[in-house]
C-alpha cells in the first residue's frame, strides 16, 4: 500500500512539472549593413495560456549600440542603457525601439539582454544577433546599395557635384512658383475691382 | 466673379499642384499583384524601380542636403501589426542601380514558416530636403499563401555544452566570508552534421537566486571571459569574493546564434538562443544545515490582485531523499495556481508540496501564487506560516513571513488618470529620477495596479 502510494506520488508529482511558459517574446532584427545606421528593433509578442494584465520588459543594450528612441510605453536610461516597456490591454500590440550600429564596421556581435515579467511569471527575451553584415549585392554602384532602411549621407550637390546639380533644370518648381504668384495677382486684381 | 479672374485662378492651380505634390513614380514593379505562393518554404523575389528625378531636383535647388533611403516590409492582412521573426521570415535586400533621379531596388522574401492568409509587400520611399519632416511614400502589392500549416522551426544544429565545471552544486559552496573561483567552460558543439554557425553573440552574467534584482558588482563576484576560441569557446574563471552576500548564485551563459547550410541559403538559415546555468553558494558555516525559505515581494499588496510567493527549499550540508513542504494561509490570503509553477501536491489549505530525490533532493525553487481578498483592511498586516519536514525533523519555513496591505485608495472602478499616475512614478523610478520622499512604484507596484485597474474595468 505504502509503495503504491509513493508511486501514485511520484506519478503526480512528474505530471504536475510545468507546462510552456505563458508568454513568449521575440526580437526582429533588419539587416544592418553599415556603420551609424539606424534601425528599428521590434519585439513579437506571444502569449499562449492565461492572459497576463501586465507586461514589463526590460531591454539592456550593448556597449556600442546608441539608443535612439522608443515608443511611448517605454522608457530609456540611457545611464544605465536600458530600455523599459510597460505593457496592458491589448499584448498583441507589437512593441519598438531605434538603435544606431557602432561608427566602426570591425565592431564584434552583439546580443541584447532582455528580460520580462509579469505578476506570476518570467523569462528571457529571444533572438536578435546585432551584428553589421555586408549587404548581399547584385552589380553596380556599391557606394549606391539599398539598404532594408538605411538612410544615404545627405546629398550636398553644391560641393564637387555642382555640374550635376545644374545639369537639369527645376522647370516644374520654376512653373509652380510662377503659378502661384498668378494666383495671387487674380486674387489682388479681383480685390480691386470689388473695391472700386 | 469676373470669367478671367476665375480662368487664371484654375489655370494657377492646374501648375501649382504638380510642384507642391512631389511624389515619386513606381515604373517596374514585381511581383504581379495577387501573386499567389504557398506556404512551402521559399524566396519571393521583389524588384521595384523608382523615378525621383523631381524630389531629387527639388532638393538639389534647395542645396541645403537631402536625406533619401528605400525599404520594404511584409504586412499581413489579418493582423497589420504583426512583426515577424527571423525564422518566421527574412527580408533580404540585394542592392540595386541607382542612375541618379531612377533606384531600382531589389530583394527576396524569404518565406520560411509563414502561415496560410493575404499579405502585403510594402515599398517605402523616404525622403526629406534640408531639415524638413520626413516624407514616405508607399507602394503596396498584395499577395497570396495558400497551403497547409508551415513545419516548426527546425531544432537546432548546435548546442550549447558545459564543459567546466564539473560535479554538482554542492562542490561549489563557499562559506560566506572567504575568497573562492572555478572554472567555466562553455561550447558551442554540434549535435548533428549539415550546417555551420554563420553569426554568433553571446552574453554572461551572474544573479541570485533569492533575489534576482540584486546588483552584483565586480568586488562582489565576477565571472571574467576571453574571446571566443574554437567551436564557440567560452572560457573563464568566476570569482567569488568575501563580500558576496550569502545565497544561492547562478552563472548565465547565454548564446544567440544563426546557423545554415554550405549554401547559405537564407530558407536555411535559422536562430537560436539558448543559455546555460552554472550553480554556486555562500553560506554560513554556523547554520549549515536544511532549511525551507519563504520570499515574498517586498511591496505592499492590494487587495484583489495576484503577487508570486516562492519557498526555496536548501539541504545546505544534509541530504535526505524527500521532504514535505506546508504553508497554512491565514483567511485575508487565497491561493492560486499559477502557470509554469511546480504544482503542489494539495492545493486546498494547507497547501502541501512533496520534494523527491532517489539520490539527494537538489536546491528547489517552488513559485506558487497569492491573492489578498478583497475587504483586507488597508496598512493591515498578514502573517504567514508553514512547516518544512525531512524524516525525523521538522522545521517552521524561515524566511519572509508578512505581507503589508496596501493602504491606497484603489477601490473599482479605478480611474485612468490614477493608473496613469502611477506609470508615469514608474517611469521616473525607471530612470532613476524618483524624488526621494515619493512613493516607490517599481515594477511589482505598477503590474499590481494594471491589474486592478484591469479587472475592474475603465472608470466612467
């Protein structure tokens, strides 16, 4: 009898070891292809089992990697380099922050420390190598690669590309501008006709 | 009004528009709208070719510099928010030609597990002249996966193996007070052939287990590593120095890797995280043998909302092949289950767990949940006891033993500006800007409140 109860405990005791964890979170990296560029980080949020009230997450992020904003449910400590998020009502809601690469492109990878917890429950953040790659190319214009959202150096055309610059006329400016001072003529003249 | 006035009016305006409107134009787009594929894993090529000579002329005549840059994203239908992993799918960018004023941008789609349903691939133009607010422009094609759920993530082709320490935890033990280290080995082995690791992160850690918001710093411990070595080595030595509180520590390793075939092909190419734990204590020497903890948060409670309880049973210097752990929860405390949680063995009052061992019972960690019913009065205190008992001992459950109800006004149905004041106290904690006499509101305080603001609804 004795036996069979321990057995019966045993049995019950294996059963009853946890199921999966009741909410799980991803992070979605973009390429990153080049030094200082800025990319968005965005979390996916899974939540299987009972439907926690409140989420907080807690991103800490590496030595190197300038953070540049996150949305409103979070906060930045850039002291400390941590992102916090608060999250309630609808989980779903998918979850972003900006960060910048490094200014050197030898900068070695990466991986962000994150965190959440609930009132009953918590884990790690999955996923998410930074790391800045080389852009898979196809020909041509190397300096000109797209990159997922990465923005070009701004185009100062009124150095060393002067001749570019003036080879083609701004013809539609030109006539939006003329046309609008026309507009504005017949608004006068009309105006002075209604006085007289 | 007099017909000329009227005619040059429109005749302005036909001009003008063109000017003020600067939009790019699409002149090759693919795939085909409505394209259809199936949810077998693979790449859904994408082309698109842009003239924005005019953009690019307005901006040059403004010569105050301009900012231009080209993405693409894969929007579902049913759910526009949803972000994709990376092993759900893959955008991949292959450059393109830039003529000036004309970029032609192209890519793939790697479809690896995506479901069945309508989706949208997006095309972003951004721009902006000078310091102006950015423009975006958007060109949308909607596609189509049809076909049977996708196969799961496949496992990976690589773990994480520990190869120092050796032994269990227990030849880790160091009494509080005293200088100790061990080595840590970690690598990165494969567990089947066919794929190599093509991207590799990792991070490491030390926390406690009684308190894992607890701050350790270099002088207290410290786990030092070098650089990767062969088959994502990870070596080092953990410190373990004489002014570590007593506890119960873990080392984290922690890798975050992609792995793929010879070919690199992105329908291949998967990641992964995975950590590994390496056990250690300080103890007292003085009090050396088994004992049952209680941890509760140190927050004040209110009434009505869940908080986690945790009983950290530690043989310490005993061994015993099992132990019965109970907790007699006074009327103002309910239990409740809670998921992920070893569940007790009787979940009625008393709750009861049953810890089994054929060798030893091992360093335990029970998590259960407790709610304080609601009509507790406010600042009361709670006190809780429970007995731990080994053949032929019997103990009370050291450790934390009183909750503090918490004296605030939060009555249902509680207001939005209230949860709202409370996340924004949150938000200063957070940044370390909380004045010194306001009230503490970290995280337990803040998820305490969404829930009670939760389960009572939105005020009127």
């Amino acid at each position: 009898m004795k036996k069979s109860v321990f057995i019966a405990l045993a049995f019950v005791l294996l059963a009853s070891i946890a199921a999966a964890e009741e909410v799980s979170i991803t992070r979605s990296i973009p390429q990153i292809t080049s030094p200082n560029q800025e990319f968005k980080v965005s979390l996916h949020i899974e939540v299987t089992g009972a439907d926690p009230s409140g989420l907080i997450i807690s991103e800490t992020i590496p030595e190197g990697w300038q953070i540049v904003g996150a949305q409103s449910s979070c906060i930045v400590n850039n002291e400390t380099r941590l992102i916090k998020c608060v999250l309630y009502g609808d989980l779903g809601t998918p979850l972003a922050y900006t960060l910048k690469s490094p200014q050197s492109k030898g900068a070695p990878e990466a991986v962000i420390l994150g965190e959440w917890k609930t009132l009953t429950a918590s884990g790690q953040v999955k996923g998410g190598l930074l790391k800045i790659a080389e852009p898979e190319q196809e020909t041509e214009r190397p300096a000109q690669s797209a990159q997922s959202s990465a923005n070009q150096q701004p185009q100062t055309q009124n150095q060393g590309t002067q001749n570019q610059a003036t080879q083609d006329n701004p013809m539609v400016l030109y006539i939006g501008v003329a046309a609008t001072a026309l507009l504005l003529l017949a608004v006068i003249f009309r105006m002075t006709k209604k006085k007289k | 009004m007099d017909f000329r006035v009227k005619l040059l009016a429109v005749l302005a305006l036909l001009f003008a528009l063109p000017a003020f409107a600067l939009e790019p134009s699409i002149t090759e787009s693919s795939p085909a709208p409505n394209s259809s594929y199936t949810t077998t894993p693979q790449l859904i090529p994408y082309r698109f070719t842009i003239n924005y000579a005019e953009i690019s002329n307005a901006g040059n005549t403004r010569g105050e510099g301009a900012s231009y840059s080209w993405q693409t994203t894969l929007i579902s239908e049913s759910n526009p928010t949803r972000v994709f992993t990376f092993n759900e799918a893959e955008i991949i960018n292959r450059g393109g030609m830039d003529p000036y004023g004309i970029h032609t941008y192209v890519g793939d789609i790697a479809s690896k597990r995506l479901s069945a349903g309508n989706y949208r691939l997006r095309f972003t133009f951004r721009w902006r002249h000078s310091n102006d607010p950015y423009t975006d422009w958007n060109h949308e094609i909607p596609i189509t996966i049809t076909g049977p759920e996708p196969p799961t993530t496949p496992e990976a082709y690589f773990e994480m193996v520990q190869v120092l320490p050796t032994g269990d935890a227990r030849q880790r033990r160091y009494a509080s007070g005293t200088e100790g280290s061990f080595p840590v080995e970690v690598r990165h082995m494969e567990r089947q052939t066919g794929k190599t690791v093509i991207a590799w992160g990792r991070n490491a850690e030390i926390k406690q287990v009684e308190n894992p918001d607890l701050a350790i710093n270099n002088a207290q411990a410290q786990f030092g590593y070098g650089m990767m070595g062969p088959f994502g080595l990870t070596s080092g030595v953990t410190n373990v120095h004489n002014t570590l509180p007593l506890g119960h520590y873990n080392v984290i390793v922690r890798y975050t890797w992609k792995e793929s075939d010879a070919a690199r092909s992105p329908l291949s190419t998967f990641e992964y995280t995975e950590e590994v734990r390496i056990p250690f204590e300080v103890f007292d020497p003085q009090n050396d043998h088994f004992v049952v903890e209680r941890h509760l948060p140190r927050n004040q409670i209110i009434p009505g909302t869940t908080f986690t309880a945790r009983l950290l049973a530690d043989p310490r210097s005993d061994s015993f092949n099992g132990i019965i752990i109970t907790e007699n929860l006074p009327q103002e405390l309910e239990y409740v289950s809670i998921e992920d949680a070893l569940r007790p063995l009787k979940s009625s009052n008393p709750i009861v767990w049953l810890l089994r061992d054929v060798n030893s019972v091992p360093f335990t960690e029970i998590r259960y949940g407790l709610r304080v019913r609601e009509g507790t009065s406010e600042g009361s205190t709670i006190n809780m006891s429970g007995t731990a008992e080994v053949l032929g001992d019997q103990k009370q459950i050291a450790g934390n033993s009183t909750i503090t109800v918490a004296g605030l006004n939060l009555e249902c149905p509680v207001a939005n500006q209230v949860l709202l004041n409370y996340i924004e106290n949150w938000g200063s904690f957070v940044r370390g800007e909380l004045e010194d006499d306001a009230p503490l509101v970290d995280d337990i305080t803040v998820l305490q409140v969404i829930e009670r603001w939760n389960s009572c609804g939105e005020a009127q």
